[in-house]
C-alpha cells in the first residue's frame, strides 16, 4: 500500500539539531528509512514559523526550513524529490519508488501581513499554505479569537489559487471557514485535522465543515494526535496544556503538566477507523485521508511509533469495514487527486 500523509514537522527538527532525517536517529517519528519501510509515495513537509518564536525573522527562518526540505532531498540518493507540479506529483503516486516531498507554509506568518508576498515562497517550492497558526493579519484560529479572515486573509487564498498553491484550513477558526468558503474557488484542504463530533476540540471540524468540504472536493487528514482522536484523552490533557500556556505558569509547572500528559494512556488506533468511518459517514469516501502530524506531537496513539507503522493502517481500516477500493483512497488516492487538481500543470 503507497501512503500520502499531508503534514508533518520534520523540517523543524531537523534544522534544530533534534533528528538525522538519513537515518532515523534521533528524537523524531519520519526518516527516509522509515518512509521507504511503510510505501510512503507523498510527504507534505510543514514550515512552521511562528512570529512569538521567532520576531522580526519569520521569513528567514521558513526560508531555512525550505532549504532544510530541499537538502534532505538532493541528500536522498533521488529516493525523493521535490514535486512543484501535478505531473511530477503523478509520476511519484504511480509507484515509480520516488517519494513526492512537498513543501508547506503552516502559518503564514513569514508573510509579513502581505498576501503578495507568497509569490516569493512559491518560487521557493511552497504548494501548500496555512493561512494562520495562532491570529495573524490573515486569520482567526481555532484556539485564538475567532476572528474571519481579513482583506489580506482573502486575498491570499485568491492568490494562492491563481498560483497552484494548495489552501489549508486546518488551525483557522470556524468564523475563517466559512468566509473561506464564500471566497474560494478550487478544493481545499483540511491537511491535520479529525471529527469534532467525536473529540470536542476546536481544532477538528465539526459535521457541517466536513460536508462543505466534501462538496467543495477537499480532503482532510486525520491527525494521530491523541487528544484530537480520543474525547478522555482532550478532557484530562487540555487544561494541562491551557494551563502551561499561560503566562503564570512557571517552567517548573510547565514540565509538571507535560510529563503528566506524557503518562496518560495512549488510546487505541482504532479511534483512527472511528474517525475514518465518521468521517466517511458524514462526507462521503471521497473525503479522508491521512495528516499525521508527526514530528509536531509528543504522543501517538498505541500501533503508531513512526511512518514506517502506516502499515497497520490499511488491516485496521480493513477490519473496520471498509473495502480495498476505499481503503486505497484513505491511504493516498484523495489526496492525490485534489493535489492533481490544484497544483500547477508543468508548463503553467
């Protein structure tokens, strides 16, 4: 079975020093080793720059992380490439043994508050884009204010449209969904992001998100986070992570909540089938796939230790009812098929 996840934060910890992408050691769930153990036939690689973290150097720091994707790439003895086009991207999905690396913009904080200013990182290989991770002056977020998005926040999804770059909703907030709707014109995507029906966190998308996204001929990833899969796992780990967010938390209370979150107990992976079938349920097949989001969560749910444990993914699916047909569609071919339909041709 060939995989195509959507997200994961592996640039980052590479560029921190935290993982040997060539050969898996380190402190991280994806290496090529493991890409090549589970069939992985696309990755999208997030940059994420937050402007809290990183202050009047946003745009140098994801101009790093790009070049990040880009070395491990020219260092993977043409196992991947960088694919900038549909044709590209279909040549690696039709099982010619190369992984699609593509490169995303998680938070368009390196924007500098300019929608214009995505034409430089598509030149760059950018061909997907986060609006906003936190509040920005493009969009509201999911644990921010709610706030829509702005004139500058429509003026990027209407760019990133005419450029090929895919539209990713994932950490908007609902308020910026629905004017993200009204504005877009192509399919977009929910790149990490499960059933709010089944684990209440606002990062998930609730019945109605999912049909709109369905009939708009996007996809969404389910996340591998537990606390986005598992309802008992949010109730007990989200006022441990609210709280060591906020300013009174001292660093010492703050490795207190962590380590607690760490001891809870992993949830099964069938709550990844749960969501598949929610989702399917509410959406249609045509709807999910996968966006792990590892390299960017502490924890996994029990079965799933790195990429190469994706194997798993199709028996469980399988057991859970669905057929090879729809099985083969969670794994990579909805995600294939809404990139082939957003990216740019070759020649374009």
């Amino acid at each position: 079975m060939r995989f195509f996840d959507t997200h994961c934060d592996t640039a980052m910890k590479v560029l921190d020093g935290k993982l040997d992408f060539l050969t898996g050691e380190g402190n991280g769930h994806i290496s090529l080793p493991a890409m090549i153990e589970a069939g992985a036939c696309a990755q999208v690689f997030a940059c994420f720059v937050l402007s809290e973290h990183h202050p009047g150097t946003e745009r140098e720091r994801a101009e790093a992380m790009i070049g990040t994707v880009h070395a491990l790439v020219a260092a993977s003895s043409e196992r991947m490439r960088v694919v900038l086009t549909r044709d590209g991207l279909r040549s690696s999905c039709t099982g010619n043994g190369t992984i699609a690396a593509l490169i995303g913009l998680e938070g368009a904080d390196p924007l500098e508050g300019d929608a214009e200013n995505l034409r430089h990182f598509f030149d760059l290989g950018v061909r997907d884009i986060i609006p906003a991770w936190q509040d920005n002056a493009f969009s509201g977020t999911a644990f921010g204010t709610d706030t829509p998005l702005t004139e500058q926040g429509i003026r990027l999804i209407e760019l990133a449209e005419e450029l090929g770059v895919m539209v990713d909703v994932s950490h908007i907030s609902d308020s910026a969904f629905q004017v993200l709707v009204r504005a877009a014109r192509h399919p977009f995507i929910a790149s990490h992001s499960n059933c709010r029906a089944l684990c209440p966190t606002l990062r998930n998308l609730t019945d109605d998100m999912i049909r709109t996204l369905s009939d708009k001929g996007g996809v969404m990833g389910i996340n591998l986070s537990p606390a986005f899969l598992d309802p008992e796992y949010y109730a007990e780990s989200f006022p441990r992570w609210e709280r060591a967010s906020t300013a009174e938390a001292t660093q010492e209370e703050k490795d207190r909540l962590k380590a607690e979150v760490d001891a809870l107990p992993r949830p099964p992976l069938e709550w990844v089938a749960r969501h598949v079938l929610h989702a399917i349920e509410v959406g249609g097949e045509d709807v999910i796939g996968l966006g792990g989001d590892l390299d960017g969560i502490q924890n996994t749910p029990e079965g799933i230790d790195t990429i190469a444990d994706y194997v798993n993914i199709p028996d469980l699916l399988l057991s859970a009812g669905l057929n090879t047909r729809q099985v083969e569609k969670v794994c990579y071919r909805n995600f294939q098929r809404v990139f082939d339909e957003v990216l740019p041709a070759e020649n374009s």
